[in-house]
C-alpha cells in the first residue's frame, strides 16, 4: 500500500470521525439538557475537519484558511459573546448570510479554476446549483436581517405582479445555468449569480416579521443544500454530509416551526400575514372599548391566595430581561403552597427554544417548563394565568375565529383559567399586528409597564400579603 493511499485513507477516516461528530452534535441538540455538550462535540468535529484540510495541503495559496480563520474568529467571537438574547435571531440571520455567501464564492472560485479544462457536465451542474442556492439564502438572510433588526418594515413587501416576476427570475436561473453547463462562460454564471440574489431578496420581501423566524429555518436550511453542492463539485465528503445534515435538519425544523404557527410553508412564503393597518383588521378593531386594569397591590394578593398559577412568559420578557424577577415571583409563590408551572409556545420568542433557554438563565429546570399541550391540559384548572410580553401565542382568535389571520395557530388556552393578568407596555398589538380580543375580557386585568419592574413590584406585594 502507497504512502498517498494511506494519506487518503487517513483524510477520508478523518473526515467520518467528523461527521459522526456532526451527527452526535445534532442528537444532543434535541434536548436541552445535552444541548451545551452537543454544541463542544460540534465544535471538535468542525475542528479534526478543518485541520485536515490544512495538513492535507489543500489550505490555499499562503495558507489562506488559517489567515480567514483568525479574521473570522476575530469578528465572530465577539459578535456572540456581546449580543442580546433578544437579537440572536438577527445574529442567526446574518451568520447563515455569510454561510450561503460564502457557499456561493466557493462555487464561483471553483469555476474560475475549471472551467478552461472542458469541466464534465455534472461538475458545472453542481456548481451553478451552488451559486443559485447560495446566493438567493444570502440576499433572504439579509433581508430577513433588516426585518428583524427594524431596518425596514416588518410588515409585507408586495407589488402587483410580484409573484410573476419571481417565477420569471427562476426561468432565468435555469436558463442561464443551462446555458453555462452547455458551454462554461463566466457571464452564464455572473447572470446566475445576480438572478439568485433577486430571487432571495424577492422571495422574502412578501414576508411579514411574524413570520420571518420561519423564513431564517428555511434559509439556514437553503444554505446547507449550499454547502452540499460545493461538496460534490469539489469531491469533498465532510462538506457533502455537513452541507446535508445541515439541509435537512433545516427542512425539518421549518416544518415543525409552520406546523405550530398553524400554517403550511407556502402560504408563510407566499400568503404575508395581514397586519394591523389592513382593512381586515380594523373592521374588527378594538375601537373606543375600555379594559381592566390593576395595580401591583391588587394583583399581588390574587397571585399570592391563588391554588395554581401558570407563567406564560414571551418575547417581552426577553426585551427586559425579566426571567430572574420572574423566577423570583414564582419562588415566592411556591413558598406560599402555591403551584406554580410555566408553559412554553414553540414559538413564544423569535426562534424555537428562545424561552427555554431565557429562563435557564435564571436556573429554571427544564423539567419545571411545560410544552403547549401538556400546558393546555392544565389552564382550565390554574387560578391565574400571568402572562409576561406575550399575545399572538395566546390569542384566542387563532383558535375560534376563521376570519382572523391567525386562525389554525395552535395556541395556549390561557383564556380557560379563572384570571387571566397581562403584563403589557402598551395596548400595542403583537408581533403579526393582530389585536387580542382577550384583552377586553372581563376575566382580564392588565399591569401595564416594563415587564421588569412590573414583576418587582409584584415580588414586592406577594411578600406583603
């Protein structure tokens, strides 16, 4: 046996033990209590992969990986360690640019390389399908980026003959990747590209903000479809499998995302969910109608004589970082006898898992969280629902109503308990821009405030009761 034939043998060994690690990572990830040590094995796959790849000789000219290792570390690790919980949606977002960008890149750098050496046909396909993919996940994550971050409007982006301009585009791509797999030109490939950008930017301007975590999954999953192309054009295996856990767990996760939003893929792509300033909307407005409200002092002695009270926190409560006055209430609560449980939405925050881990901060079991079903069993025998910066997860219309735009969510049903207490900033309505009828229930009594100081003052007065 050859010394390059054990060099291969080793290098493809090498990249199965990374893989494998890949594989394993994603496992733990399913659960939140070995989702730390998945994310290490992870890291120790994508570690043996990439040394690999540079003691192989394949690090390029001058050793440009490494020298773009120590750039990327250089911007990326403290872009992580400084962000918000409440923007690591947008940090996701821009993270899957780059990976799809980058994707792209690679294509392109690997045509430049191939194509006056008469490249196979299956190569160019797989190139062009690189790019393609590649560039329309870049334009989307951007996108998706300045929604979430506020940088244009959340709301959807449409035109008259919107839908038909982007089918025209993706004739075009076709078009032109035919074109360059018919006879390799680099201007087959730079139309490819620009098409590719229009097409993710077009996709996902119709894209309302409340849907826009569901877009990211879908993106992220585009990007590793990305990466896999790359793979089978450069006749690299760990690109091949990463690329392809990274499509499919994607796929799936988008899946799961629109199966609790209660709405099937193509009607979030294509449908733009209605928003508070349409006609739908105000035609069933709130109008001039009056809610109840407390104070602190009030809703502090209900909570505190209460038998069960479920927490059903949401995004507001990221935005004030109030999961440790929140757990210092329910500690309170439970010193009294009271039950005290928190039920989780899939999608209660901006991406799947955002509550769980909020609240794990503040050393909450992943045991104490209970998921939407298992929550709903239990409201039509809680006391008190206390419901902190959430509403489109817990309005009613999405379960009675056929004429909202939320109807068919699957919701938590915090509006079968006796009491229901909205901690609440303003009479503003959710991220979809849908009004909450149950605001206006006379079970209903909100505390307005900042979320925070709302749940201090009511540590205060459960102490004092």
């Amino acid at each position: 046996m050859t010394a390059a034939t054990l060099s291969n043998n080793a290098l493809v060994g090498g990249y199965l033990v990374s893989a494998v690690c890949f594989i394993v990572a994603l496992k733990a990830l399913s659960s939140p209590r070995r989702a730390r040590w998945g994310n290490l094995i992870g890291v120790g796959g994508m570690v043996i992969a990439v040394g690999l790849t540079v003691v192989d000789g394949h690090a390029g000219p001058d050793g440009i990986i490494p020298i773009g290792m120590i750039v990327g570390t250089a911007i990326g690790a403290p872009a992580a360690r400084l962000v918000r919980m409440t923007a690591v949606p947008q940090l996701v977002a821009v993270f899957n640019g780059v990976g799809g960008g980058a994707a792209a890149l690679v294509s392109v750098v690997d045509f430049l390389h191939v194509q006056s050496a008469h490249p196979a046909t299956a190569h160019v396909a797989e190139i062009m399908l690189g790019v393609a993919i590649g560039g329309a996940s870049f334009a989307g994550s951007l996108v998706a980026f300045a929604k979430l971050q506020e940088l244009m409007t959340g709301k959807p982006i449409t035109f008259s003959g919107q839908r038909a301009i982007n089918g025209l585009i993706v004739v075009g791509i076709l078009g032109a990747a035919g074109w360059g797999v018919a006879a390799p030109h680099i201007v087959a490939l730079l139309i490819v590209a620009g098409l590719a950008l229009a097409l993710g930017a077009g996709i996902c301007l119709p894209v309302g903000g409340a849907d826009t975590p569901v877009l990211i999954s879908l993106l992220n999953s585009l990007t590793g479809l990305a990466v896999a192309a790359d793979g089978f054009a450069l006749g690299n295996l760990i690109l091949v499998v990463a690329g392809t856990l990274v499509g499919t767990s994607g796929a799936l996760l988008t899946k799961m995302m629109s199966d609790a939003m209660g709405r099937s893929l193509p009607n979030i792509i294509f449908g733009g969910l209605a928003t508070a300033g349409s006609t739908e909307l105000l035609a069933g407005g709130s109008g001039a109608r009056s809610v109840r409200s407390a104070d602190a002092t009030d809703i502090g002695i209900l909570l505190a004589y209460s038998h069960r009270v479920i927490i059903v926190p949401g995004y507001g409560l990221a935005v004030a970082q109030a999961q440790h006055a929140v757990v210092e209430l329910a500690r309170l609560l439970e010193e009294r006898g009271v039950e005290v449980a928190y039920a989780i939405h899939p999608v209660a925050g901006r991406m799947p898992g955002h509550m769980n881990v909020l609240l794990a901060e503040a050393d909450v079991p992943y045991e104490a969280l209970d998921e939407m079903d298992e929550a709903n069993a239990k409201f039509p025998s809680a006391d008190v629902s206390l419901v902190v910066g959430a509403n489109d997860v817990v309005n009613p219309a999405a379960r009675d109503n056929p004429a909202s735009p939320l109807y068919g969510m699957p919701i938590l049903d915090v509006d079968r308990s006796a009491h229901v207490i909205f901690l609440k900033r303003s009479m503003r309505p959710g991220f979809s821009g849908v009004d909450n009828e149950l605001l206006y229930d006379p079970r209903t009594v909100l505390l307005f405030g900042d979320a925070k100081e709302s749940l201090t003052k009511l540590v205060v007065a459960v102490r004092g009761a």
